[in-house]
C-alpha cells in the first residue's frame, strides 16, 4: 500500500514538469509568434528567415520616405541620418533559402529596390536618394 506523501511527492513532480514544459512553449511562441512557435517546434522553418520579401523591402522603403517627407530637416547631414537612407536589407533574391554577399545590406534607392525619395530641406533646398550617400 502506497503512502500519503509518496502520492503528494508524485503529484507535485508531474505538476512541476507539466509547469516547465507551459513555460517553454510559452516562452517559444512569444518570442516567435505562434505560427513560427508551432513551425519551429515542428522543424517546419528554414534555418535562414533573416531575409525580407522584396515587395516588403519596396513597401518599407515607401513608408521611410514618407516619414522623412514629413520630418523637419535642417541639413543634408539629417537628411542622410533619416531611416530611409540608413535602413538596408537582406533579400534572397535567387530564392535558394540563402542569402548571399550580393543580396546582403541593399538600400531603399538601390536595385532591386529602387524606391526614390525626395524632401524639402528648412532651407527650402531639395535633397533626394543620391544625397543619402554624402
């Protein structure tokens, strides 16, 4: 005949593991979504995911020159600082689930990209993609 307190002990270690495999799974789904949670459990996802979709890159390039458009920019130097010109991205352009030297650190004004931008300065003076690079 069992004791008491083996089957409080029991219980208590199912309920710890139990607790312990929640917060792992919690853990994993809030730091990759839970799509990603369940494809990362299942082994579904692709090791390499730090790339960007192209038409992604093209949209998130058109809402960098929007807020630079709308920003007070008091010189050339703010202009080239502004996340337009600075934001670069990695696009596996090949779809080989890599990315490679030539798809690494591409900008907003650049192929296969290519989104212009163009702003008004305090000043009144124009500045466009070609004065991201000073």
């Amino acid at each position: 005949m069992k004791s008491k307190k083996a089957v409080v002990g029991i219980w208590w270690i199912v309920t710890a593991v139990i607790a312990v495999v929640v917060l792992v799974l919690l853990l994993v789904f809030l730091s990759t979504g839970v799509g990603g949670g369940i494809a990362q459990l299942l082994g579904l996802k692709e090791q390499v995911t730090a790339g960007t979709d192209l038409t992604m890159a093209q949209s998130t390039c058109t809402n960098l020159c929007t807020q630079a458009r709308v920003a007070t920019l008091r010189d050339e130097d703010q202009w080239a600082a502004t996340q337009y010109c600075v934001r670069s991205f990695n696009i596996d352009l090949n779809n080989d689930g890599t990315i490679d030297s030539d798809e690494q650190n591409i900008h907003c004004d650049e192929s296969p990209i290519n989104v212009p931008c163009d702003a008004t300065l305090e000043d009144g003076s124009a500045v466009n993609e070609i004065n991201c690079t000073l």
